[in-house]
C-alpha cells in the first residue's frame, strides 16, 4: 500500500492487481493505453497520483470508447461490458490498497446501477447504444473472487443450528434465519454443480444420502465435498427434530414446510446475493458452477444431465478470451484417437 510522500508506482499497483486477478489482466493493460496517450508520461512517474486523483467518470468511458472506436479492440458487447466491470474493480482496489484520493469517481463507481450519475449506468448506456459493438450484453457468471465471497458467507450461516432458533431451550425456529440457511445450502449447490433454480427446487430429500455422503440426480451418484455433507446432514436432522417437512419430500422448504416457489424470490436468494456480489442474478452464480464443470472437462450431455441447463445456458458459460478454456481443450485434442496420426 502507498502511503503519503511514497512515490506514487502505478505501473506496480496494476502489476499487483492483475496478478490478483489474471483473467483481468489485458483489460487493466488496455485501459492504460488510453491512460498513456492522455498522460504523455511514464505510468510510473509518481506526479501521475495527481491524474488520478482528478479522474472522473467522463475518462473512464472515453477510455472505452477508445478502446472500442480507435483501437477497435472490444467488438462485442459482452467483452465491452467486461472491460467496464475490470476497470470499475481496478479503481476500488486503488481505493483500497492506496492513499489515492477521489471521493467523486469511487463513489459512483459505488453507486447502484440505477443511479443518474452511477459508473455503470454511464457505462452500459454506450454500450448498449453503440452501432459498432456486435451481439447482446449476456449475464455473465461471476468470478472466483465473488464465488468466494458467497461461499464464506454460506458457511457461516451454515455452521451452527444453534443459530436457526430464536430460543433454542424451547426450540422456536428463527424463520429469518432458517431461510438463510436454506439459500446458502441452495447457492452451493449452485455453485458445485451448476444445478439451475428450477431443478434445485424440486430436489427430494431421498436424493440425499448421508451414510454415502452422496445425491442422485437422473441416474448419476454425485459425491458431496466434506464440510458441505456435514452442512447437508445438519440441516436435514434439524428438519426432522423440528418436524419440518412436506408431502412430496422436497428438501428446500421454509420454516413451516413449504416448497420454494416457481420464482427466485421465494428461495430469498436474490437479496441475500445483493450484498454480496452487487447483483440478485441467481443465473449468475449458477453459470459460476456450470463454467467450473466445463473446465474440469465433463461433456455438455453430462453437464445437462446434471443440471437441467439448455444448450444456450451452457454456450453462455463458455468465456472466448478465458486463457483457462483454451488449455483445457488443447489438453483434451490430444487425447482423440488417432490425434497423433493426423
């Protein structure tokens, strides 16, 4: 972290935050094009603290248009948006981790989406408007940082059915905090195994199986990851202690036994996600997972067995400029047979 009279490395703080985060990495590169052509400097001459400091958002999007208009390097809307994400993190993690100040530019990079002077709201109006860009802006799955955040945030609503009682002496279920429970056992389902909201409603209790630590679903046995069977176990012997069950067995209910609903908002899911990671798209953290599965190397027949997503679903999972798909695919060619005789 700078501190005051440090000399100001720019070029080492962008080094360090796409080391961070590599998948970012030609993004925060192309922005300081753009940020080179208007200095005229060196990025690392410490005096550049100073345009930092008077950035606004009016040269974050003019950096966007350069780079989509002049450069022509972002050509579809998706990767455009991406661009806009990358930057709007890059100058929080220099909010962060130095003594840049700029009050004005972080907090609208802060700012809901919804908000007249919002970065992204700027951001997204071009991007949707503009005649050179190709394609529609696709939700995008989120990124190991926020599947992180999620999954902590999980575990710790998870770790304790002490915590699902407003008296735990008399055994009266906190219904607030049962549905937490519930949607972080759901959101890491998601995130595993990529199970959409619509299948993830309908999973049944004897799908579980807590003496092999395993689920079933259509026909395929899928071991639980450890810490996530006890978390499975706990809440299904507090679903029996408590007498909190339906008819048809299904295993995401509410405190008084009722199944989650056709829509998201039932499951309490979106609100929770807000806080989190900054949006309410369940299909975001549902294509984290299916994206996973695509790198471990398992067909799209078997991802749509497992989680009830369409072709469409799954294409959209796939990252065009994610160095880590590129790999794996190489790493797959090689075993087609004959690959070695073509």
């Amino acid at each position: 972290m700078t501190r005051e009279g440090d000399q100001m490395d720019y070029l080492k703080i962008a080094e360090e935050f796409s080391g961070k985060y590599p998948d970012y990495k030609n993004d925060v590169w192309n922005f300081n094009q753009y940020l080179e052509k208007q200095w005229k400097n060196s990025l690392s001459d410490e005096n550049i603290r100073f345009l930092l400091q008077g950035l606004n958002v009016d040269f974050l999007l003019d950096s966007l248009i350069f780079n989509v208009e002049e450069r022509k390097i972002y050509k579809r809307k998706n990767a455009a948006k991406k661009y806009a994400t990358v930057i709007g993190i890059f100058f929080d993690y220099i909010r962060k981790n130095t003594d840049i100040q700029n009050p004005t530019l972080f907090q609208a990079i802060s700012f809901n989406r919804l908000r007249e002077n919002a970065y992204m709201k700027r951001m997204m109006a071009y991007i949707n408007g503009c005649d050179k860009l190709q394609g529609v802006v696709e939700l995008e799955g989120i990124g190991r940082s926020e599947a992180e955040k999620v999954l902590s945030w999980s575990d710790n609503q998870l770790e304790d059915e002490g915590k699902w009682y407003c008296d735990i002496e008399m055994k009266i279920v906190d219904e607030i905090a049962f549905r937490k429970a519930m949607a972080a056992l759901g959101m890491k389902m998601m995130l595993i195994y990529g199970f959409t909201y619509r299948d993830l409603r309908k999973f049944k209790m004897d799908q579980y199986d807590s003496v092999r630590n395993t689920i079933k679903i259509n026909e395929l046995e899928l071991r639980l990851p450890i810490n996530m069977g006890v978390q499975m176990k706990r809440l299904k012997d507090f679903l029996r202690k408590n007498n909190i069950k339906n008819e048809q067995g299904f295993l995401f209910v509410n405190a008084q036994g009722e199944e989650w609903g056709e829509t998201t908002s039932t499951s309490g899911i979106p609100d929770l996600l807000s806080p989190l990671i900054g949006s309410t798209s369940v299909t975001s953290i549902v294509k984290y997972g299916i994206r996973q599965l695509l790198k471990a190397g398992l067909s799209d027949s078997i991802i749509k067995q497992i989680t009830g997503a369409s072709d469409t679903l799954i294409k959209g999972c796939i990252a065009h400029d994610d160095e880590d798909i590129e790999r794996i695919v190489n790493n797959k060619l090689v075993q087609v047979e004959l690959y070695y005789q073509f």
